[in-house]
C-alpha cells in the first residue's frame, strides 16, 4: 500500500489524467454553457454596476454612486421592491394552491376528465400578452362583462387595473388563469401516489383531510417545493403581463411619439424587472440597471436558499 511518501508510479498518474480529461470533456457542454450563459453574465453585471455606463461610451469607475443612486435616489425603487415581493408571496402561494386544488379535483373525475384538463390546460398557451389584453377587456370598469356582471348582482365594481388597490389581485387573477401548467405537474405526482398507502390508512380511519395529509402531501411535497421555487423565480421576473395591462389600462397601446411611464396606476404594477428596462433602456443608464439586476438575483438567490433550507430541514425531521 502507497504511502504519502510513496511516488505515484507514471502509469498511475498517467490513468488518472485520462480519467480527468474523460471527465471534463464529457462535462465540457454543461461548463461552456454555464460560462457563457451564467458566470460571465453575472460578472458583467457586478462589474458594470461599478460603472458609469450609457451602452454607447467606454465605461468609467464611479465606486458606489450607482447603488447610492438607485437605494437612496431612484424614484420608486422601494416601491417596486415592495410590489415585486407582494407578486411572490401572494400570487406564487395561490397559483401553487389553485394548481394543487384542481389537479386533485381532475385526478378525481370519473367522467370527462380530458374535457376539464384540456380545458385547464388551454390558457396556459395563450401568449402572454395576448392574454393579458384580453383580460383588460374583460375587467375594464366602464365597459368589461365582469363589473357589468357584478352590477347587475348588485356587487361592488372594481376598478381592476385602473385602480391601484386591485391591479395586482387583477394580475394575480390572470395568473391563476393560466394555472395549466403546474395543474399538469401536480397530476402527474399524484397519480404516482401508491394506491396502497391510501388503501391502509383507509383501514386505519383516515378520512379524506388525514389522507391527504398523512399520505398525499408527503408523497408529492417534492414537486409543491419545485413548484414554489420555480414559481419564485419566475415572478421575481415579472414583465410582460404587468407592463401591457399598464398599457392597456392607461390607454397608451403603442404609436410614434407616445411615451410611457412603467407601473401604471400610480407605481402600483412598477416591478423590479420594469426597474432594469426603465433605466438600461429608457434612460440609458446601464450601471444602475445593473444595480438593480445584481439586487433582483440576490433576492430571488435568498428566496430560493431558504426555501430549499427549509424542505432540507423537513425531509431530516422526517
């Protein structure tokens, strides 16, 4: 037996050079991928957020005025922070709870089940700003089905993305909406459920709410931490659905000459990714996009640690 005085021999080291090399070139996609894709992106970001940047002129060294800049005097940056969070913690907790709920409802439809999953389904494909003019429409106050509707019932008529209470439950809704595809995911996992296990905590006296406890949920918490995680990260990106219902709701849909200030009504759909496009390529300040970029990704980092943590700690207590 080699000790660690002992010379490797040369075939030895020659072997384990191979084994090296094999490794790396078999990993080399993934690696060029994630250099090209993810690191150098991520350093360029954190190196021009030190900059005084325009996209045009070579960038200079401004230490910390763009992060001063946009903590302390960019308007309504705690706002977007503010509304960004509320998106994540409201609508991603809803659509992971709508999406649960019907794909338990579907997995438990003897007849027409194809019918309410294609019809589930279905919006999930819609494009997204397509789907979000339509909502406009929709919940127009003045001349949408839904508050002429509510009228006639004799219930309150919101103003819907014209008003800054209900802008965002509005944008929430449309993200229920287009529920397909975490309803697919969710019925794929629970299908998988072992029919055994439901059988012996039958015998055991489980009723619908202890099964599902007791068996459902802990067979597909996996999949609900995926879909949370997921969910996190594609909200802390939130653009395109919350800039056109501004449009649309303001009346500013496009046209030569017209100018638009994201977060229509008064900030109340401003969202950080909204932030990074308004200051990169509206006022041409690339460093304090950047800024806003390098804080987007340590947030949606955070969110994504902890939540990971926490499904760590539950599988120990287990």
């Amino acid at each position: 037996m080699a000790t660690a005085s002992t010379p490797v021999p040369a075939a030895l080291r020659t072997k384990r050079r191979r084994e090296a090399a094999r490794t790396a070139a078999f990993l080399s996609p993934w690696l060029i991928g994630f250099g090209v894709f993810f690191a150098y992106p991520l350093v360029s970001t954190v190196y021009f957020s030190f900059m005084k940047y325009d996209g045009f002129t070579a960038p200079t060294f401004n230490g910390l005025k763009n992060w001063d800049y946009v903590l302390n005097h960019y308007p309504s940056f705690w706002t977007g922070l503010g509304n960004t969070l509320w998106l994540v913690l409201v609508m991603v907790t809803l659509r992971v709870a709508f999406g649960l709920g019907i794909g338990l409802l579907i997995t438990k439809v003897k007849t027409g089940a194809g019918f309410f999953r294609t019809a589930f389904y279905l919006p999930y494909l819609a494009p997204p700003v397509a789907a979000t003019m339509a909502f406009a429409f929709l919940l127009n106050p003045g001349t949408g089905p839904v508050d002429h509707l509510l009228g006639e019932l004799g219930l309150p008529q919101p103003g819907w993305f014209t008003d800054p209470d209900w802008s965002k439950p509005a944008l929430t809704m449309l993200a229920m909406w287009g529920i397909g595809d975490l309803m697919v995911i969710f019925m794929a996992a629970l299908l998988d459920v072992p029919r055994e296990q439901y059988e012996a905590a039958e015998l055991d006296g489980a009723g619908p709410l202890q099964k599902f406890r007791y068996v459902t949920f802990p067979n597909i918490s996996p999949i609900v931490m995926f879909a949370v995680v997921t969910g996190v990260i594609q909200t802390m990106q939130y653009y395109t659905q919350a800039i056109v219902a501004g449009k649309v709701a303001s009346g500013v849909i496009g046209g030569s000459g017209q100018q638009f200030e994201p977060g229509y009504p008064h900030g109340s759909t401003w969202t950080l990714p909204q932030m990074v496009y308004n200051l990169g390529f509206q006022r041409f300040d690339t460093g304090s996009a950047c800024v806003v970029a390098v804080i987007l990704f340590a947030i949606s980092m955070a969110f994504t640690s902890l939540l990971l943590r926490r499904k760590s700690g539950f599988i120990d207590e287990d």
